[in-house]
C-alpha cells in the first residue's frame, strides 16, 4: 500500500505542475483526463475479454460456450462448473469488494449520488477476476454491466489520484462507463448517451464533451485490437408494409411486460437469497447448482448466450423453444445474480428481446404472412424494446440497436417499439432494473441531495430520551409550581405506566389562572393537556418526521417505542433536524475555494476541495475562547483545524466567499463552523461539550 500511496503522491504532484505550467482552465483538464479515461478504457475492456477467454481454456478448453459444445458437455460437468465457479466468486466478493455483487450498475449510480462519484480502486480488480470467473463458468449473465463498472472504478480511480473536484470526479466516472459500453459493443454513440441518460442521469453541456470523447476513443481501441465488425451477424431486414408498424407496437406492448416481469424476477430472486440463513459466500454456490440443473435441458442460457441470440435473428429456433426460452433465462439470470454472481444484465436483455420478439414475430407471420417480415426481424426488434423497458433507457436502446446492427433499415420499427416499451414497463413498474436495488435501500435518484439527506437519518439519530413529562393526575397548584420551577416550555402528559397522553404547555396553565382559584383542587393536568397530534418513533426517516412537523406545526414531537405501542420513550426537535441537515449539506457540498486567475482579458475559474478525510463541524465556542480573538487563540497551531465561520445561530450559517476576521472577538453563544481531520475535529469537540456541561 506504502508503493501506491507514493505513485498516487507522484502523479498528484505531475498533476498540479502540468495544471500550472500550462495554465491549461479546469476544462481543457478535464477534456484532457477524459482522453486518458478513454484510452485506459479501450485497454481494459480489451483485458476483460482476454480475461473471460483465460478462464475459459479452463473450463471449456478455450473452445468457447457454443451450444454445440455445451450440448456434448457430460451431465455432472454441466452442474460442477456453474458450482465451482460459484465457490471461487462467492468468497471473493464478500471479502474483498462487495461492491462487485450483481449487475454493478446500481452501485455506480449510487456512488454518483450519494458519494461524489468516490468508488473503490480494488473495484476494477474484483470486479474484473468475478465476473469473468461467473461467464466462464456459465453464469446466465453479461459481460457489459461488469465493464461498466469497471471502467467507471477506473475513472473514480484516477480523478481521486489526481484529486478533481466531485463535480468533476463524477464526470470521470460516466467517462469510464461510456468507455465500456462503447468497447463492448463497438457503439460510440450508445456509449456516451447511456452514461449521459442512465449514469448521470442528465445531458448538460459540461458532462457532454468529455463523455464522448472518451466513447469514441475507447472504440478507436477496441477496433484497432477487435476490427469494427458489429457484435451481431445480422439478416437482410426491410419492412415488408407500413401495417407492421401497428405489429411493433403490439411487439413493443409485449416486452415491456416481460421487462417488467425481468425486473421483479430479478429482485424477488435477490430479496429471497438475502432472507436465507446463512453465509453470502455460500449462497453463491447454492444457487450454481440450480442454475446447473437448467443447463442440462437449456444449454442456451450458458453465459451471454449470444449464439442463441444470432440464431433467434436468423429465424433459426422454433418458436415453443424461444417461448421456453423466456421463462429459462428469467430464471437462470435471477438465480445467478440473485445468489451472488457478478455479471450485467445487458446480454440477458438481449436475450430476452430476441427469444421474445422470435416467437411474436412467428405468430404474427403466421396469422399475416403477407404484411410481416420474418421472425428474425421481431427478434433484432424485441432486443432493443426489452433493454428499453428494463433500463427505461430509450435512446441508449435504439442507438445500442442501431450501431450493433449496423442497420438503418431497423430504425422506424426500432423506435416504436422501445418507446412503447418503456412507456409501459414505467406505467407498470416506477423503477428500472438499475434503481430498484436503490429504491429498497431507500435511495430515490428522482429526489434531490436535500431530500436524499433528510432519508438517509431516522428520529432514533436524534431523539433525547430525558423528556419532561407530568404525570396525569397532577393537581393545578402543583402544575403552576412545576412551571414556576422549572425552564421549560411544555411537558408531555403520561399515565402511571409512561403512556402517553397529550402535552401541556405554559401557555395552557396561564390561561386557567385568572380562573376561580378553588379550582386549584380540581383541575388536573389531564384537563389541561392538548392531546397527542402527532407522534413518531425511532424509525421514523427525518423526512416523514418533517411533514409531521408541518401538520401540527409543532416545534417538538414525541417517540413513542413503536406503531402498537404509546409508551412514551424521547422527545425529537425541529431545531435539531434543522441543525442535523445543515451539518449534512456541508459535508456532502463541494467543500472548497474557488479563485479566479487573470490572464490578460481573460478570467480562468478553479477549484481547490478539501481532502476527503476532512470533515466540517458545528460547535459552540468554549469559555476558554470568549473575550479572545480568533488570531489570539491561534486554533490551527494548537488544534489543527480550520474556522471556516463565526455564527451566531445555526440558521445563519452559510458557506462564504468571506473568511472570518482574525481579528474578531470570539462572544458567548457563538457558533463555530470548523474543518480538519476527524481526530483534530473530535478533540476541539469534547473540549466544547466538557464547557458546556461546566456552565450547566
């Protein structure tokens, strides 16, 4: 690790001096990175391959998965390789990147979102031995989602070497997607839109330029090592009358059901593999055995099964083959991802689309020979439209269909029945294939960072669990003692067993008192109480906790222990929701200094970003700080943090052009905003809560 650590230094520093010397703006930078993205792509999508082939001399002595093979194959090989494959995949990914379990693709969306766009660089190695270890061995799987995530690890990889700004980081990120795509199907255009559409989910400007020149040099390097032949043979197609154009959109109405039937085949399976009680390395294997027993009757379904695709288009498989086929591979591809195996889920869409629009494509040429092409055509056609409604990706479908076909005769009949696809499999089912594994893991790409923030905490992160409460049977004097007494502003209401009732404030008690004072001995404070709105428990998101904040316009809400349950256990804040989320967007902001350098009559922008083992904290100043100014206390000398800002409440806490005035007096009850090393910043915090505790 020492060796990496000094290479990552190195090129850090090669980095800034070549930025200096260059005077090169942050977007020729990034134009330039993405080049090197690009290249080292091609490279590696090129090694996968090479990979997939190694492993394969083993399994299959380097002949390939061809059904003539497969077939010939001995029945205990046809289940010992699925489980031998499963026994090596299963402990790799659980103990070194479990990132690399499944179609990836989710994963990567997530880091987008969530993490800046941060992946791990032992990704692209686990990734890369997994999954090519899951197709060798006959995993239901494809070699398109395992590059897409290596080569988006790949350019993680080197934007943190070089330490870009997150922005730009998950630039880098759809770079190495879009590189893969492109080198994997000989696509550049399909490349760069499904990084713009599914990855990055936009199609801005500054993410633009960068994609595509990745994409199109990745495939320069796949074509000058692989040729430039698309990836599939393809017949003669012409659109035989313009009646079929109604035929492709039935066709199109048929795989977005099998899409949707795609995507939640595929996350029962995971769901149900997740439930079962015991280790995930060997859950990998378990499912191999099955997977086996369906390579005995469906050698098809062994690996990518582009041959079975080829003949599909070609009209080369009768069609209660292709109809079983449908139902073999949603089960072979759920089983192997569902387990464990690493693999994509591009091929089995594929798959999917061609099986499917093969056997539509004999009925309808059966019921309307005359105004029907033959059931190859469906088939090319049914590919694109099932990737389409289980990506809910159209353009990346037509234009992956497009350049893999290599075919313009396709492109009316293509369009429809995609678009149709996807307009059915979203009506059926709100989530793609990519974003159900985040939906469950509460992850909506649809929200914002802010809301994401507000889902990602629950009110047991929060709650205080010394809550005042009176109990109800307590008589007015004693109320208005306990008021009198005491600082607080309300108290919630219990009975003897702590359930709760209502809640009292100092309002409520000050009304009664201008009453007939005799009634000191008879009201009690269950007569007073406003009883319980809203209530909420510990695992309540902070979200949730918002709106019923919002109903009862409150600025405290209880927790109770659960749903079945009004025992009365803490009390949550508005403020401290309000101080948790604050803290949160500033740590997941782009925490830096932005300059402007002059050159002439021009104005280069660049950014400076804290490094990621920083962090930013909220804390109330000390004693020992008060009186003194922020040069007197010399923090970064003797603390090793920095004072971003000096507030006077959370809510005016704002990231700045404006640094704080050294000179400026630190007062009681200010707030610091600081930023140093975890360690650093934990110390400085025990100092403040060891204060504040004095002064309680």
């Amino acid at each position: 690790m020492g060796f990496f650590r000094v290479v990552a230094a190195q090129a850090r520093k090669s980095s800034d001096a070549f930025v200096h010397y260059t005077q090169f703006s942050q977007n020729t930078y990034i134009l330039i990175l993405a080049i090197v993205v690009g290249i080292a792509g091609g490279f590696v999508s090129i090694g996968f391959r090479w990979l997939i082939k190694y492993f394969e001399r083993f399994t299959l002595n380097g002949a390939g998965g061809t059904l003539e093979l497969l077939t010939s194959l001995p029945l205990y090989w046809k289940i010992l390789l699925p489980v031998a494959g499963g026994l090596i995949v299963g402990p790799l990914v659980y103990f070194f990147a479990r990132e690399a379990k499944g179609h990836g693709v989710p994963e990567v969306m997530q880091a987008i979102a969530l993490k800046n766009g941060v992946i791990r660089p032992r990704v692209v190695a686990v990734k890369s031995v997994a999954s090519a270890i899951t197709l060798s061995t006959g995993g239901s799987v494809g070699q398109e989602g395992p590059i897409i995530q290596i080569g988006s690890a790949l350019g993680s990889t080197i934007g943190q070497l070089l330490k870009v700004s997150p922005d730009r980081l998950k630039i880098l990120v759809g770079c190495g997607a879009a590189a893969g795509i492109a080198a994997t199907f000989n696509a550049p255009i399909a490349g760069a839109f499904f990084a713009l559409e599914v990855i990055l989910g936009n199609f801005a400007i500054a993410s633009f330029s960068p994609i595509v020149i990745s994409s199109v040099l990745a495939t320069v390097i796949s074509r000058a090592f692989l040729g430039s032949s698309p990836i599939f043979v393809v017949p003669h197609y012409s659109l035989i009358s313009s009646w079929e154009i109604p035929i492709y959109m039935g066709l199109g109405i048929v795989c977005g059901f099998i899409a949707v039937a795609f995507i939640v085949t595929l996350h029962t399976s995971e769901k149900l593999f997740d439930r079962l009680k015991m280790p995930d390395y060997l859950k990998t294997p378990l499912g191999a055995i099955a997977l086996g027993f369906i390579f005995i009757a469906f050698p098809h379904v062994f690996g990518g099964g582009y041959q079975t695709i080829e003949l599909a288009m070609n009209g080369n498989l009768v069609w209660y083959l292709l109809l079983a086929l449908i139902f073999v591979k949603l089960a072979a591809t759920s089983i192997t991802l569902g387990s464990g195996g690493s693999g994509g889920i591009f091929a089995p869409s594929l798959f999917l689309g061609a099986v499917a629009g093969g056997t539509f494509g004999n009925l309808v040429n059966y019921l309307f020979p005359r105004v029907t092409a033959g059931s190859g055509a469906y088939a090319m056609v049914g590919m694109g439209a099932v990737v389409a409604g289980a990506t809910h990706a159209p353009i990346t479908s037509i234009l992956i269909l497009f350049e893999m076909t290599n075919d313009y005769k396709i492109i009316l009949p293509l369009m429809i029945a995609c678009t149709i696809a996807t307009i059915i499999a979203r009506k059926l089912k709100e989530d793609s294939i990519y974003t159900v594994k985040l939906t469950a893991r509460g992850i909506s790409l649809n929200q914002g960072r802010e809301e994401i923030i507000m889902k990602s905490f629950t009110v047991g992160d929060l709650m205080k669990s010394d809550v005042p409460t009176i109990e109800e049977c307590t008589r007015l004097n004693k109320l208005i003692k306990i008021f009198m007494e005491n600082q607080e502003p309300y108290y919630y209401v219990i009975t003897g067993d702590n359930q709760l009732l209502g809640s009292l404030s100092t309002h409520d008690v000050k009304n009664i008192l201008s009453e007939d004072h005799e009634l000191a001995n008879l009201v009690i404070a269950r007569d007073l109480m406003v009883a319980a709105q809203a209530m909420v428990t510990p695992a309540t998101t902070l979200a949730d906790c918002m709106d019923e904040f919002e109903r009862v316009e409150s600025e405290h809400l209880p927790v109770i222990e659960g749903q079945n349950s009004r025992k009365l256990i803490g009390y949550v804040s508005r403020k401290d929701i309000f101080k948790l989320y604050n803290r949160e967007i500033l740590r997941k902001d782009v925490l830096g200094v932005k300059y402007i350098r002059e050159f002439g009559s021009e104005k280069r922008r660049n950014l400076i970003t804290l490094p990621k083992e920083f962090k930013v904290e909220f804390l109330p100043a000390p004693d020992s700080f008060v009186g003194k100014t922020i040069k007197d206390l010399d923090i970064r000398a003797r603390y090793h943090v920095t004072i971003l800002a000096v507030k006077k409440k959370l809510s005016d806490i704002t990231l700045t052009s404006e640094m704080p005035d050294p000179e400026k007096i630190i007062e009681t009850g200010d707030i610091l905003v600081v930023a140093g090393k975890d360690n650093q910043v934990e110390k400085l915090r025990r100092i403040s809560i060891r204060s504040k505790a004095k002064a309680e």
